[in-house]
C-alpha cells in the first residue's frame, strides 16, 4: 500500500459513498457554511467527502 498510488489503497465502500453524499445533502440542505476540511493521508477519505462538502452535494465518480 502506498500513500502516494491510490490504486493500492482500499476504496470507499458503496455505503460509505452513500453516507458521505447524505451528509453533504444534509449540510447543503440547513445551509450549513464548510470551512476547513482536514483529512487524513487516504484517497479514499480526502476525495469524496471533502468535495461533497466544497462543491455541495452530488454524485462523484470513484
């Protein structure tokens, strides 16, 4: 596994995906203002959640 290959990491699971575009619905929906987003080191952690909460909720390819 490397940090830096994203390709030997192990991917968001579809429930993960689902969780993670309800929150950014959830935060879209009470107009929830998004600072900062700190994430760890992982592709799959840093990708999707950070631009469902950047861009507002939708689908992202993975």
């Amino acid at each position: 596994m490397s940090l830096n290959d994203c390709s030997s990491q192990r991917k968001l699971s579809t429930q993960g995906i689902k969780e993670s575009y309800e929150i950014g619905m959830a935060f879209a929906a009470k107009e929830i203002p998004v600072g900062e987003i700190i994430v760890s080191e992982y592709c799959r952690s840093g990708k999707q959640q950070t631009l469902h909460l950047e861009n507002g909720p939708k689908k992202i390819p993975v």
